[in-house]
C-alpha cells in the first residue's frame, strides 16, 4: 500500500509518499481502505513535534471507508461495513488499521468523504457547544476562525443552540461563508481590529459569555479582555502558535474567569459519548440541519502541499486527503 510516512519532525517537506506492507488487523483491530482523510491542524502538530509523536510514523488521525478485514475478538463489524473514525494515529494511508472501539458506522445517507470530513470538527464543535459551556438562548459568543473547518460547523450548531454568534475570518470570501453559515456578526480581521469591533457592535465592553478559539497566540489576550465576569475562555487549538504562560491571577482580575483547553480525546473518552456525538453529527446531515463544506480535495500523494495551504490559512471549509 502507499502511505505518507514522517522519518523525522520538520516542515511540510518531511511528509514523503513510501510504499509499505499492507497491514493485518491485530486483536480488536479493523483494517479499513481509505476513502477520505481529513486533514487537522493536529497533524501539523504531529509532524512538528509540537505533540510528541516518535518517528516514523504515519500521520493523520481521522478518516472514512470500507472495512476489508475483522481482527480477532471483534464483533458487530463484517467487510464491507462503511466507517468513520478520529483520534486514530495512521490515517493517511490507503489501508488503516482502526481499533473497532474507535469506529462508528456511517449511514447510508451520508458519504464518506462527508464522513470524514466531519469526525474530529464536527465533534469537536459538537463537544464545544454542548459540554465544555453549554450554549443556549441569551448566550452571546465570539467564534474565531469561523470560516475553517471547525468554524463553519461551530458557528451552525451555536446558531442551533440558540446562542447570538459574532465570528472573526479573514478576507472577504471566508467572511461571506462565515456568514452564509449563520452568523450575526463577522468581522474581517485582516481590515479591523476585532476586539474594537466587537465592543461596537455589541455596544459592550466585556460582550462575550465564551470565546471558543482555535487561533491561540495571536488573538489570545484581547479576547480574554472581551469577556463577561465569570465567563468562559475556551482555547481549543494553536493556528497562530501555543498561547503564552498565564498567571492565575489575571484571570481573577479580569472578573474571575474560567479558562479551559478542552480536547477531543476526552470528550470521547467512553463508547457512549463517541457514538452520541457522532450520531448527532449524521443526523442533522442526513435531515439538512448541518452543512459540511469540504473545501479542497488533495490526492494524498500531495500531503505536503495541503499541509503548506492548512499552516498558511489558505483553506476554507475541511481538507480531505484521497487515496
């Protein structure tokens, strides 16, 4: 099979196509072929060493197709089922391996490169909204990069959950599909500032119930200025870079603050949640509820290229990878 495999951690230009063994299922395991890999800033990080990961090794965490062969001690899955998965190390390539604990089924009404596209952004804006601060009719939020992958599921099930959404993007078309997707407010911060944007928009000085931000570094401190007393930091990704070192106390003088850095992993952490989440996300596709917009599709031989438009803020929508 071919897979894109990482020998040591740098730039895009580590990510090199290699042909490998084709893999066996071990107790409990799957063997899927790949129909779609969705690309996520985690295997920037992955490939940087930002997240520790030895070398070598095969990148991308998330993924859809067909299983073609059941490990020992699996039951409920046959060749041929249709699968999805996230948090799966290995996913850029033709055939994964899959822990049939971490494979959910993926209903005939959605395809799979949907499937893909939608398994670590979707729950991640799924677990964001409804868990980490539970949004709800009077909440007002700033969404940061609402127009990538995560943004644009993140602004539709805020928009479902009732909560007033002013998102940040940048350049005139990520602010029309921020706000095609449901947003009362989009701020073009490439043009305007977004902290002074929001305070005059809002007509408040501390507007925000939550800020769910996916930036990090770059956007991190006046955002924490924007928030209400008592209100909620969620920093949930690094595009711009890890946030900087905070004292505790500032949270305490900026009206005793609530910061969080949630991740995927442990919002998924049982069988339960995984598969609610997950059939949440199928459900309101398959009815028209939630729009999936898949941005660009790369065959997976141009890993690098994808990786170089993702770090770049070059993509829209969700980056799917194909065999």
């Amino acid at each position: 099979m071919k897979a894109i495999r990482v020998d040591r951690h740098g730039g895009p230009e580590v990510l090199e196509l290699v042909e490998m063994p084709d893999p066996t299922p071990g107790e409990g395991e799957l063997v899927v072929r790949l129909a779609a890999a969705g690309l996520n800033f985690i295997d920037v990080y992955n490939r940087m060493g930002l997240y520790p990961t030895e070398t070598p090794f095969v990148p991308g965490q998330e993924g859809a197709g067909t299983v073609v062969e059941v490990g020992p001690g699996v039951e409920g899955w046959s060749p041929g089922d249709r699968v999805a998965w996230t948090s799966v190390l290995g996913s850029y390539a033709e055939l994964v391996r899959v822990p049939a604990r971490m494979a959910v089924r993926v209903p005939d009404g959605v395809d799979l490169e949907t499937a893909a596209a939608v398994m670590l952004q979707g729950m991640t804006a799924h677990y964001l909204v409804t868990d980490t601060f539970p949004l709800g009719s009077g909440h007002r939020c700033l969404i940061h990069a609402a127009a990538g992958g995560v943004g644009l599921l993140l602004v539709q099930l805020a928009k479902r959950k009732g909560a007033e959404v002013v998102a940040t993007a940048g350049g005139p078309e990520k602010v029309e599909l921020a706000r095609d997707a449901g947003a009362d407010h989009v701020i073009d911060y490439r043009s305007d500032d977004f902290a002074e944007a929001s305070r005059r928009l809002t007509g408040s000085d501390k507007p925000f119930d939550v800020v769910y931000d996916g930036v990090g570094k770059a956007v991190f401190m006046a955002s924490l200025d924007l928030i209400r007393m008592r209100g909620m930091m969620v920093q949930f990704g690094n595009a711009s870079g890890p946030v900087d070192p905070i004292a505790p106390l500032e949270l305490g003088r900026r009206g005793s603050l609530f910061l969080t850095r949630p991740s995927l992993q442990h919002y998924i952490a049982t069988r339960e949640e995984l598969e609610r989440r997950a059939s949440d996300l199928f459900s309101w596709i398959e009815s028209g509820e939630l729009a999936v917009r898949i941005g660009h599709r790369l065959p997976l031989a141009e890993a690098a290229t994808a990786h170089r438009m993702l770090e770049g803020r070059e993509t829209t929508g969700k980056v799917l990878l194909l065999p």
